[in-house]
C-alpha cells in the first residue's frame, strides 16, 4: 500500500477506498495502519501534508496558495488553520520567521 499514499496527500480519498487498494477491510486496515504507526490514516495524512508543507513553504519562488493548492487544499484559510494546528503558527509567519531568522 506504499505506493498509493502519495496520491493520498493531494486527494481526498476515504478510508474504503485505501483500504481496498490493500486488500483489506476498512476495520483491519485502520488495526493494522494504527497498529504499525501508532497513529489513524487521517494522522498521519495530516502530518504528511504538513512536513511536506514544511518544505515547500521554504521555497521563497512558492506563494502560500500555491502550496495549499499542491497539497490539495481548495483555499488557503482551510491550510493555514490545518498548518496552525501542526505548527503553532501561520504560515506566513513561519516563513518570514524562517527567512528573517
């Protein structure tokens, strides 16, 4: 199932349909995801999104918008609250912090 995570940053895609890439159920596949990393899918996509977040927003030639969009956010208030909720600050203030400091 490795393979198929990457799409699942940019797509929403439901539990059903990752777990049946798998070949397994929606229950064994959130005790077996759970399980091996200690956290849900819905976690860990988080989390993926925002270290990839990290990154990206590193890049001074990238608009906050644009990231957003290439993590599969619709606008721009929806990321930065997802974004505040990981890191503790915006990103705009993570980048000029990042930049300036």
């Amino acid at each position: 199932y490795h393979s198929f995570f990457p799409f699942f940053l940019v797509r929403t895609v439901g539990l059903g349909e990752v777990a049946a890439a798998t070949g397994l159920s929606r229950y064994h596949f959130l005790r077996a995801f759970k399980h091996s990393t200690g956290i849900t899918p819905m976690q860990w996509r988080l989390r993926a999104k925002m270290e990839t977040a990290f990154i990206l927003l590193s890049d001074r030639q990238r608009t906050i918008a644009t990231t957003a969009s290439a993590l599969g956010y619709n606008n721009v208030l929806a990321f930065a609250r997802a974004f505040h909720r990981v890191y503790g600050t915006t990103p705009s203030a993570f980048r000029r912090d990042r930049i300036l400091g």
